[in-house]
C-alpha cells in the first residue's frame, strides 16, 4: 500500500499524528451528496482526504463531482457500476487503505456529521483504545429519537445517559459516520461485498467482535440520517419474533445474506429462522407458495455461502453516460 498522503487544506493542526481519509457511497441522490460533503467538508480539523464511490449514478453526480475538485482538493472520485452499497464500501475502503488511512470514517450519503463530530469520534477512540467507534445516529425527522435502536433504546438522551465515560461500549451502528481503525481490516478483511445490501454491516460488526476488536458509541458525536424504514411484523403475538417485509426485489439479499450470517456467527437462529419465515408465508401471505420458495432457496444458499458469480465479480468501472445496471438503490 501507498504512504500516506496529506493535504495541506489550510485546517488547524492535529493533536493526532494519524491521518484520517473520509469515504462517502452514493448512487444517484446528488441532492443528499451535496449536503453530506458540504458537513465533511466542514468539519474542523478536515479529514486528509475525501474518497467517493459513485455507484453508477445517472443523475449527474459524475459531473458535479468533477466540478468540485478545485475548492475540495482532498476530493478523490471513483467511479463504478452499481454493485450495491457492499460492493461500494468495498471499493471505497480499499481505495482508503491505499491512501495510507490510518483512521477510514465511513458514511452513507444520506447521513450528516454534525459539526465537531470527527474531533469527538479521534479523541474518544484513542482515549478509549476503540477500533470501531460510531457517533449517536439521531433521526432526520425527529433528532430526539435514535434513527436505529440500540441496545433497546430509541431515544437519543436515554442512550446517552447508558454511556460510561462519554462511550456506550459494545454498541454500533455500521457505517454511519462509524471511524474505523486500520488495524480493523489487517485483521479482519475488508467487506463482504457480494453481500450487495442488506445485511453486510452485521456481518461485518460479528467478524470484527469475533476477532475481539472493541467498538461503541461516542454519545456527543452526532450523526444525522434518516429514521429506519425497515418494517418489522411479530410473528404469533411476538412469540416468534419479528419478521422483516421488504420489497420483493431486496428479499433474495436479506435471505442470502442472513443465511451466511446464521450459519457462520449464529447457528442457533437456523431453525428459528427457517420456522418463523415458513409460518410467515403460510399464514400472513395466505400461502405465498413463491415467497415460501424463493426465502428457502436464497437462505439455504447463505447457508452455504453460495453468491451469485456478479457479485463476486470486481467492479468494472462505469462510463459517465453509462445506465446503471438494473440493481435496486444501493444505499
């Protein structure tokens, strides 16, 4: 990999010596790119460089970008096909790596670092000798409430009032405004990218936990994003658990990757799982024999750690007057 490589910026000298590289992915919503780089941008200190993964946008994001270079010198491009959001943190931490990152802070394009909100991530990951640290992710709508629970809380003063130190240990939330260690991907890889959507961030918080890297929140770090849509339906009174609905072209990905995931960190949940969603389909969708086959064959296939060979496939790099392949959104 490349020495690191810093970029007089005109921010105040660091009290750290590591340098620190931002990664944003994006596909086609230029209006929260704009927002989310105007907040990195923003920040004091600056990070030492920006990498955006463009996702195979049609919106003009590849021009606009371009047009940003001369007021964001540390602005590093990379252009690809749609692969989803793992297949784009993918890139954009390899290309971090590649920069000489010490310190990678990862974020979605719909997310906004407050002001101040690196500074805090740097000071209470060293303090704390964190390898993962994450800010308080409050919703857009509300910045009252968490835009996803943690450790059962939803509002964001309950959290915060959990923490010790000013960090609630053991608590994440990936890759929203998350810093992350370099040693975190010596150790560990990098993303499991044919992972596309859904599913990837777990996985990634279970590897690292199991290689016995520290994560957790630091509570005065704020990161805004939209509240979390997923929808969530309890099962037999709630008996079984929640079941998650989601539209019918992202369900391949949630089974598939929740198959690996079960089967590599939670082998316990197999049967719950096969059981729950089987019962989900017979009697919530009155018999959706389809749905019945396609959560079996998708999950039995992360099972196994079968992945479709285009999603294993590197990115190929994407022309500027390029369709984006027919994927769903990737972030």
């Amino acid at each position: 990999m490349s020495e690191a490589r810093t970029l007089d910026t005109g921010a105040p000298e660091r009290p750290w010596e590591t340098p620190v590289v931002a990664v944003v992915v994006t596909h086609n919503r230029l209006a929260l790119l704009k927002g989310c780089l105007a907040a990195i941008h923003g920040q004091e200190p600056r990070p030492d460089r920006i990498v955006v993964v463009d996702n195979g946008s049609s919106d003009g994001t590849a021009e606009w970008l371009a047009g940003q270079r001369a007021a964001m010198p540390e602005l590093l491009v990379v252009r690809q096909a749609n692969i989803g959001s793992a297949g784009a943190y993918h890139t954009a931490f390899a290309t971090a790596l590649d920069l000489g990152a010490r310190w990678i802070w990862s974020t979605d394009d719909d997310g906004i670092p407050a002001p101040g909100a690196l500074a805090e991530l740097l000071r209470q990951g060293e303090r704390h000798g964190l390898d993962l640290v994450g800010p308080t992710v409050v919703a857009a709508e509300d910045r009252g409430d968490l835009a996803f629970a943690l450790q059962g809380f939803t509002k964001a003063d309950a959290f915060a009032a959990s923490a010790r130190d000013g960090i609630v240990p053991g608590a994440i939330a990936l890759f929203n405004g998350t810093l992350l260690r370099r040693r975190v991907f010596e150790r560990i890889g990098n993303i499991k990218r044919e992972m596309f959507i859904w599913g990837d961030e777990w996985e990634f918080t279970l590897r690292a936990r199991r290689a016995g890297l520290r994560d957790g929140t630091a509570v005065h770090a704020l990161h805004i994003h939209p509240r979390n849509r997923r929808t969530q339906r309890p099962l037999a009174g709630g008996l079984l658990g929640t079941v998650e609905e989601m539209p019918e072209n992202r369900a391949p990905y949630f089974f598939r990757n929740m198959g690996y995931i079960h089967a590599t960190y939670e082998r316990k949940a197999i049967a719950r799982m096969m059981v729950k969603y089987t019962l989900y389909y017979l009697l919530h969708r009155r018999g959706d024999l389809k749905g019945l086959r396609g959560f079996w064959t998708h999950y039995r296939a992360g099972l196994r750690n079968l992945y479709p060979d285009d999603l294993r496939a590197s990115p190929t790099a994407a022309a500027p007057a390029a369709a984006p392949r027919s994927f769903p959104e990737s972030v």
